[in-house]
C-alpha cells in the first residue's frame, strides 16, 4: 500500500476534495492579502472537521481548494460552515469590499465540488497551482 494513505481503526482511505468557491456575481475582489486571510479562515474552520488543505489558489473571482478528508466528515456543513465564517470575518475586516458587492452576499450560494481519486491527485494538484493569480 501507499505511503500516503490515512488509516483509522477500521479502514485505509485516501479522500481528497477538489472545492471551487466563487464570489456572488463574479465580483473580482480576491487580492493575494484576502486570499491568504481565506486559506487562514479556512485552516481553522478545517481543524474542527479533521480536514487538512493540500493545496490551493485564487483568481480575482474564485478560489480552488484541494482538501483531504476523513470517512466521517461532514462536507456540507464544513463547507457551509467556512462560507458563512469567511464571509463575515473577510467583509468586517475588508469593508471596502461591501462596495462591490450587491447586498450581503460574499460567495456565491452553491460551488463545486469533486473528489479525486489518486491517479488524477498529481494532475489536479498541478491544475490549481497553474491557475491564474493576480
């Protein structure tokens, strides 16, 4: 077996997550200053659900995140969870932000999300560090 699976009592797996978060109406407001606050943001929403970022980037409009995870994580409430803590910290933090959003509204209600199985790990790992920064 390989060396970077996770094992738990009862099982060895390898779950990894490619999560795409767009901002509502593809505002571009993402700087390199409000993503790394993101990934901070995201760090610590992740501890609580035992997921773990591998990799990650940004355009103005989205971010990709590549995560690994446990059997027994809840994805949606993680998911919602970081949403909603981000996008009250990064608009209290970042006010000038609010200008260029419609309303409240920072994320785009729904994203993407895909697992990715082992073969396609390097390829998609490779896909988000080539995406576009500002």
């Amino acid at each position: 077996m390989s060396h970077d699976l996770d094992k738990n009592q009862h099982s060895v797996y390898r779950l990894t997550y490619h999560l795409v978060l767009v901002i509502k109406y593809r505002r571009q407001v993402i700087t390199p200053e409000i993503f790394n606050r993101l990934i901070e943001i995201f760090n610590k929403n992740a501890s609580n659900f035992d997921i773990v970022l591998e990799e990650s980037n940004f355009e103005s409009d989205h971010v990709h995140l590549l995560f690994k995870a446990k059997p027994q994580t809840q994805l949606l409430k993680f998911v919602n969870a970081y949403k909603s803590a981000s996008s009250r910290l990064i608009k209290k933090e970042y006010p000038e932000i609010k200008k260029k959003l419609w309303k409240e509204a920072f994320w785009k209600i729904g994203y993407f999300i895909s697992t990715t199985a082992g073969a396609n790990l390097k390829t998609v790992t490779k896909y988000i560090q080539n995406q576009k920064r500002l």
